[in-house]
C-alpha cells in the first residue's frame, strides 16, 4: 500500500497516536473507527495499517507506554519516608495534569482491552502502587505512619491523586503548586504523619 505523498513514518506515526489519544479520550474507544483516525490525520483508512496492526493496539500502546513513562519518571528519593511519600504525591499530581487524555484513557478503557493486553497494563500499574505501598510500609516500619492496611491507603492515595484530573483547569482559583500543597497535607494526615 502506497503512503500518501508528503507522509513520513516519523510525522505521520506520531499524528496517529495523537489523533488516536484526542478521539478516545473525546469519544470513547468503542465509538472511534479507524476511518476517523485516519481522517484527523488526512490519510487514506488503509493506510493506518502501516503504523498499528488494528486500534486495540492502538490503544494498547497508549496504555502501555504511558504506564512505562510513569514509572521511568519516578525514581524514590534517597530520603525519610515522609519526605518521600511527599515526593511521590507532588510528582503524581504533576505527572498527571500534564497528561489528561491519557489518565482519561488509562482509566477509562481499561474495559475495552483484550485479556493479554489488559494483563501487561495490569502488572504495570500495580508495580507502580508498589512503590509507593514500599513508601508506606517504610513509613510504618519506622512508627511514622499510622496505618491499618498499606495496600488500602495505596489505592486510596493513587486514587485521591488522580482524582484532581476531573477538576483542575489551568488558570483556576488555585495555581498547580497550591493543589499539590493541599493534596499533600490531605495525604499526610491520612497516613497519621
């Protein structure tokens, strides 16, 4: 299958994974064809099959690599575990806000993944809420954290944080950094610290 002219696998890959992003996260997976795909990217339907074998892989790889992004960019602190969970609320928050569609998507159609594909997206998330339940069992094992169940307080916090992805607006009442302050003394209290 011939490219449309003009199109380059480094642009019109991108193109397709950005398109892709915007039109799950706007419409849902099971809404969007990959003819609409192709057509946000002004190319031919057929030709999407020279960047993605089909749009579960498509949004297999949204996941995946937002997943594996996520956790490359966190590296725990050499530091007290209170300085750490700190550190980790502040980076998630950050983390996140920069990212809407794909926290949308990584929560959102995590249903619509094949069982092989939500598997890999299911080992991924849970060794990121390991590292912060490390945090947190350290936290306990020092007498710092005051907590009946660690993997509890991890879903907990993980989904606390996130959370201020359905309501934060750039430009609103409350600047990023006054958002991860509150969220951060909210977090510490629930840990007893």
């Amino acid at each position: 299958m011939a490219r449309k002219q003009g199109s380059h696998a480094d642009i019109t890959g991108p193109k397709v994974r950005k398109a892709a992003l915007r039109l799950f996260a706007q419409h849902g997976f099971a809404a969007v064809s990959m003819r609409q795909i192709a057509g946000e990217v002004g190319v031919q339907a057929g030709a999407l099959y020279l960047y993605t074998p089909d749009k579960q892989t498509l949004l297999f790889d949204l996941m995946r690599d937002h997943m594996e992004d996520l956790l490359a960019s966190w590296q725990t602190p050499q530091a007290p575990p209170l300085d750490q969970l700190e550190a980790f609320c502040r980076h998630h928050i950050g983390y996140h806000l920069d990212r809407p569609e794909l926290v949308f998507i990584a929560y959102m159609e995590l249903r619509n993944l094949e069982p092989e594909n939500f598997a890999v997206i299911e080992a991924l998330r849970r060794a990121y809420e390991d590292r912060l339940e490390a945090i947190l069992k350290a936290g306990q094992a020092s007498g710092g954290f005051d907590l009946p169940d660690s993997k509890l307080a991890t879903l907990a916090i993980i989904a606390m944080l996130t959370g201020v992805n359905t309501w934060y607006r750039e430009g609103g009442r409350l600047a990023r950094g006054d958002v991860e302050g509150i969220y951060w003394d909210m977090v510490r209290k629930s840990v007893g610290a």
